[in-house]
C-alpha cells in the first residue's frame, strides 16, 4: 500500500496485523478526549504523540518522523490518521464485496440435492 507517497507494509487482511490496528486506533481515539486543565500546547503533544505511536507501533519506531519530519502540527497528524483509516476502510470495503459475492453465489445456484428436494409444480 502507498501512503503519502511512502510504500509501506500494511495487510488488513492479516488477523495478527488487524488486531495491532485496531488496538492502536483505539488508543488514538481515547487520547482525543480533552485532559482537565491541559494547556492546548499539552494538549497538541499529547493528541500527536499519539498519532506519531499509531504509525510507529504499525510500521516501526521512528516512522512518524518520515511522515511529519520535526513538526508537532495537531491538523497534520490528524489529517494523515484520518486518510490512512480511509484507505484501510476502502481495502475493508474491497473484503466486504467479495465476501457478498461469494455468499450471492451460492445462494443464486443450489446444489443438486437442494434443487432435487424443491417442490415441483405441475403443469395446469
């Protein structure tokens, strides 16, 4: 998969890689909720730090450097989770369609056995 124009290894598919995805995504939203009495600059490290550990944690300590380089910007690291949680949903919805079309598959074509135990109708 390409993100941000860097070729990184990410496989929804896989149950070990969709588990540390989905813990990491957890971790990102619980972070967005507001700390009593955080200074907004606290608040930005905190919410980006967050975000710089989501892609660290799914592609390597020191990741995030390559996306954000130095910068501690609140609306980039944002931006940057909320496009890759796009991409991951458009290879979910990928999933999801092929799982429909098997599934429509086999119930447009019974077995024989099915088609065999069907009532017939007389011809009136």
């Amino acid at each position: 998969m390409v993100f941000r124009n860097i070729e990184v290894d990410f496989d929804i598919y896989d149950a070990d890689t969709a588990e540390v995805y989905e813990g990491a995504v957890q971790t990102v939203l619980e972070s967005a909720v507001p700390k009593e009495g955080e200074s907004l600059a606290d608040g930005i490290r905190r919410q980006c730090n967050t975000v710089f550990a989501f892609f660290d944690t799914l592609f390597g300590d020191g990741f995030h450097k390559e996306l954000f380089g130095q910068r501690t910007n609140m609306m980039e690291c944002l931006q940057a989770f909320k496009e890759f949680l796009e991409l991951v949903s458009k290879q979910r919805e990928h999933l999801t369609a092929l799982t429909a079309e098997i599934q429509s598959a086999q119930t447009a074509a019974p077995n024989r056995a099915a088609r065999r135990a069907a009532p017939r109708r007389l011809p009136s």
